[in-house]
C-alpha cells in the first residue's frame, strides 16, 4: 500500500503538509529519512532511531546486493524483519554509488567541491546497466535497472527508486542530456519490471536528471510526469555552489506534478532543509547527521554553536572539558537527558565509540525536531519563525 | 551505607544467597560486576546494560585518573551522575594495572598462560607507591594507597577497593611473600586515609593476594579478617591450570570472615562462578563477557553450543550465514528478541561496530540470567541442576 496526500499548502510559498500511508506506517511529511545504508545506523541499536523520533529509514541497493544479498535478506523475511525496524523504509537504487565508482568521490562532486577524477578501469558504464568488480568477493556483477528493482523488491522496501546514472557536476552539456535520456530509458525498464514484478505493497520514485541545465530537467520531469511513478526523487548533479542548488532544487520542482511525493536526495543541512521545504520537498535524506556524529560533531541550533561561524558543536573541543550541562538544553533526547558535554568529550578523547552513538541519537533526535518544528509551522502557517529560531 | 546480609547458606555447599545494600540500591548476590573499565562499557548505551539486568558495574581508577581525572569527575557530580548509571558502582584500585604495566600482559598472567616479560622501564615500584609515566599526556605520577583512595572517593564508587601489588604467578615463594607484605601495608594506608577522609557512604575492600602459596594466603587473610574492611576481594595469582585456581579461591575463601562479603577478581568463565559460588564467593567481575562480545562471540548455555568442545558461539561462522533464529531461544535479551544469528554474523563480516553492541548485550543478559537461575537454585537448593542446566 501506498498513499500520498498533500495536508495543507503554504499560503506564502510552495511548502506543504503531508502524509505518506505505506504498510509499514504513516509517514508525517516534511520528513527526514536516516540513513541505514549498510542495514544499521552505525553503531547505534535501532530502538534508540526510534526513540529518537524517526518515522522513516533509508537503506541501500547496491551496498546490500553485495553483502549479505537481496536473495539472503529476502529470506530472512525482508529487510524489515532483518534489521528490526518495522516501520517505513526506503531504498535508494544504487545510481549513485555507480558513480561513486565511476568518478571517486560522492558527496563532494554532488555539492561540486571537487575535482573530476579518472574513471576507475573497474566500471563499465553501457545501455544494459552498469559493470563492476564487488569489492566484497571480487565477483563481475552488471548492476541493470531490472537488478536494482529485483534487489529493493527482495529487501521489501516501501519506497524504492528507480536506477539512474548520476553524472558529477562538470561534465559539459552534452554528456548530461545523453546521460539524462539514459536515465530515463533505465527509469522506463525499471517502471516495466516493477509492473511485472511487483506485490503492490511498494512505491517507485523517477530520479529526476539533467544537473544544471533547466531544459534538461524539465525533460527529465516531463517523462517522470507521464508515467506512472508514484513520485518523484530529485537527484544529480545539483551545481557548484549553494546558490545553483538553491536554483535547481526551485525550478525542478515546480516542473513536477504535485500531487505526487517528491523527494530531494542526498541533501541535509538544516538551511538546505528550509529552502527545499519552501519549494515543496517532502522528504529529505542525507548521511550527514550520523557521519558527523561518529567524528565529534553535534547539530543545534545556530544559538547554540561556540561562534556563528561554526556549523556544528565539536564536541571534542577543550571547551567543553569541564562543560557539566547537555549537549542543548532545549533537546529532549536520550543524550541530552542523561550526559553532558563533559562526558562526550571525554569518551572522544578516550577513543570510546560510545561517544559516536550518543551523538548519533542526538543529531538524529535533532532533525526529527527539526522536521517536526516545521510541521508544526505550516499547520499555523509560522515557517519563518520556525526558520529565525534553528538559524538565527 | 552499606550492609551486607547473608540470607540462606546452602546445605551442600559453602555457596550462600545474600544482597549489598548501598545507598544506591541493593545488589542480590551471587551478582556479576560488569566492566565499564574506563566509565562506559563499551560500545553500548548504559540503559541496555540496565535492561539486560545488570545491577552493578565496575570501573577502575588507574584508567579514570590518567583520563579524565578523578577531580573532574568529582566535579560531574561523580561517576554516578557522569555516566548516567544511578546503581551500585565498584571501582578497583589500580593495582592490577600497575602489574599490567610491570609486567606486560594482564590475564594470561593471572591464568599463568603467558611467559614473565622484562619489566617496563617506566615502573618504579617503591614503598611509598608504583611511579609510571602516563600514556595520556607523559606526565611521571606515583599512585600510592592514598592516592588510589582519593580518586576512588572522588568517583564516588559505592565499593572501592584497597591498593595491592598484583604480582605474576611464575614468581618465587619469597617475591610473592614480600609482595604480599607489601599489600598489607598498603592495604593498612589505604583503610587509614579511608576512614581519615571517607564519607561513611563507601565500603572498602581489602585485596587478599599470597599467589599460590597458602600460609601467604592465610597470613593476607588474617591481617584482613582483624581490619575493618567491609569485605575481602581475592586477587593475585590464583596459579597455572584451572585446579590450581579452583583450590587457591577454596582455600582463601575458608579462610576469610565470612560474616563480611567476597569478591572473587577477574574470574567470568561459567563453571569458575559456579565452582567460586559454591566457595562462597558472593560477587564476580571479568571483562571476558563484554570483550569477547565485541569479537563476535555469544555466551549460551552447554547445548547452544556448535560443539561440545567450543566455549563460545562464534557468531562470525558461515554457520550462520543464513540461521534466522536468534543466538539462544531461551533468551530474553534485547538481541534475541529482536535479531537473528544471520543478521549479527552479517554485520560482523560487514566491520558494523554494531555487532559488538548487540553481542555485548547478550552477553550481559546472559551472564545476568546465570546469576539469576543461580540465587533461585540456592533458595530451593537445586545448584547442581542448575550447573547442569548450564554446563550439560
């Protein structure tokens, strides 16, 4: 089963208030999706991801095809069943960690901080799908968009995308439109498959293409509009800078049918929150929360941080050495109900991984808040202040 | 405060059912002391060891002094507040990591599995204390009984232990008996600034050392039995192979005030505590269970065993490659109920730290539930049947 349904629209801008209604659960939207890319929250026991207020994991394709397998976690009786977390998850195809292995970095070339690197000789990039080395078995796995809709099927997500190929930010013109018409024909075989092959208790989104180039995603959105996606993930290359992402988060959504879920993958700084809830995003992923956990780093409010500049509270700082109160004072999370700053710096100095997992449910409760803030805010229609008070 | 009682005393046995009262709650024993060795046990949130059981966990002052500082923790609020555990606190002195640093290697040595090694040229042990370099920030410190005291007091620990030289099994008759000589007069120091400095609120236990040689045991015992220490814990050497173990904890235990409580230290294996209850010995800490827990390995019962002849299950095995079942089906634990063998050998092979955790929390249940069916046997005074529920 799945549902969207739009709640409320902002009267001052495209933001709204929804719900996604799977099997597993409701999905209140705006949302944030956690992930648990390898079948876990690194280092965190997933009853703490649901104390923390989450609604809603993410878990991925192409990680899990090649350790354990789709086929064992679909035996084991789905993904669900196997990581112990029976409420909403979603899958991401595996586009992107193509290229990951296709270009090196991940995050960097998205947000366009980093050089293009040489093509790994590993990949082999053709019409069928992609080619690779496992680096688990050494095995010679051609991951197609039929595989990707096979693996997210066994896993049993309830909301599972459609393979793309995801191109870095500086490739020309030229190569993103054919990389974009590639996408599409993969969105189209994937969208067969998942006809064919499906239960009906699942989602499929349309990767949404075309980097920077405007005609290029509204074609992109024109094909994810007429078929019969059940909504839509903007992916690709979102430029160079803060400002053309901004720009194409803005313009690709306003190219798509609304009555549909949308939702923007690989984003989540609390700013880039607020802008996508404004142009309509629904839900949100990124790693972000629990990476920067595991190296020291808590997210608060901007009135919380040391200095304005900073984007985060480094917990290992020796600020915090004699720093008997929580990490915030307003948080209700575990963490922040039970240890100080104190105590987290301790266990980072002392190479403790404790110190990762408290920071982990600290950030993953921050965003649950956040996204809960939000909602809050367009039911009385109050988002700016909701905006004034996480930034100041 | 502190009490201890002795409830019922077995008819077949010396094994004795009793509970500590502390101000910060009873401990029913025979009790397992779980290691938080540096305030946290790693890798897992303090509420899952509570929910596993666990009533009393231990830390050690030699680490919390070198970082991050009794006076600090002091100035948390104590250990208590510090780490979020509001029950009993043992903490041990730091005499057994002055031998750790003497001599190398710490439980091959106290099971006489490892070779002596040259001393450390950092140690100076003297009279007055054990002179060390800190591996921390390189400063020279001396942890005398007083000091070792004091940090013990400044944690706040509800049973704090006196300060001995732990001297390696393959020592003469004549090193250990100076050692032990030694231990006494620190053992009187450290009761002297105890009672100079003490808040009436912790109990301080005496280490009984003498290695192998039972008239030193008895002479340790002695000078023990005629203080006013709450309690004895036997350390040192307990000798080469598991007899010569199981006759040192017999002998000294027969030789100790039995009026007062026993710790037995560094012993974990299952028949160890079921031989040492049916010595009297009314506590237990090692730091086997959560250690081996973050090496993949599971505590269960004699049968849940591959094999007769493994001590553990090894839940790395392709056995388990795809055994859906959880570790044990008898158990209660977080884990078990909620994660199977497959998914814990998954995340082992995938280098997810969460395996450890949830291994540790099985262990810990486990090592609990033990405890548990062994003060039930010896209210219907049925240990042999639970030795051979356990032990087959």
């Amino acid at each position: 089963m799945f549902k969207f349904e739009v709640l409320k629209k902002s009267q001052k801008s495209n933001a709204r208030l929804g719900k996604i209604i799977t099997s597993r659960g409701i999905v209140n939207t705006p949302a944030f999706i956690f992930c648990a890319t390898k079948a876990n929250v690194r280092g965190v026991t997933i009853d703490h991801i649901k104390s923390a207020g989450s609604q809603i994991i993410s878990s991925n394709a192409y990680h899990l095809m090649l350790q354990p397998g789709g086929e064992l976690i679909k035996e084991a009786g789905g993904l669900h069943k196997f990581m112990g977390w029976e409420y909403p998850i979603f899958t991401d195809s595996g586009g992107f960690q193509i290229f990951s292995l296709g270009y090196g970095g991940i995050d960097a070339e998205i947000k366009g901080t980093q050089q293009l690197k040489k093509k790994r000789s590993l990949l082999k990039l053709t019409e069928e799908g992609a080619q690779f080395r496992s680096n688990i078995d050494g095995k010679t796995i051609v991951l197609t968009p039929e595989l990707s809709m096979k693996i997210q099927m066994d896993l049993g997500a309830d909301i599972i995308v459609s393979l793309d190929e995801c191109v870095p930010c500086r490739v020309n013109k030229l190569y993103t439109a054919n990389s974009m018409e590639k996408s599409k024909r993969w969105a189209a075989r994937s969208l067969n498959f998942f006809r064919e092959q499906g239960t009906g208790e699942q989602a499929i989104l349309a990767v949404i293409q075309g980097g920077v180039y405007k005609d290029l995603r509204q074609e992109s959105a024109r094909f994810a509009n007429e078929n019969e996606f059940h909504g839509f993930a903007i992916g690709g290359s979102l430029g160079k800078t803060k400002k053309e992402m901004f720009d194409v988060v803005e313009t690709t959504s306003e190219m798509l049918n609304k009555s549909r879920y949308v939702h923007l993958l690989g984003i989540g700084e609390i700013e880039d929150i607020f802008h996508g809830v404004k142009c309509g995003i629904d839900t949100f992923d990124c790693v972000t929360p629990t990476r920067i956990a595991r190296r020291g780093a808590a997210i608060v409010k901007k009135k919380d941080l040391l200095h304005p500049s900073q984007r985060y509270l480094n917990l290992g700082s020796s600020a915090f050495e004699k720093d008997f109160s929580p990490i915030s004072c307003s948080c209700d999370c575990y963490t922040c109900r039970n240890f100080s700053r104190a105590y987290i710096r301790y266990l980072i100095k002392a190479g403790e991984n404790l110190a990762g997992a408290l920071l982990t449910i600290h950030n993953v409760r921050t965003m649950n808040k956040l996204m809960e803030d939000i909602r809050e805010s367009l039911i009385t229609d109050s988002l700016d202040e909701t905006i004034k008070e996480w930034l100041g």
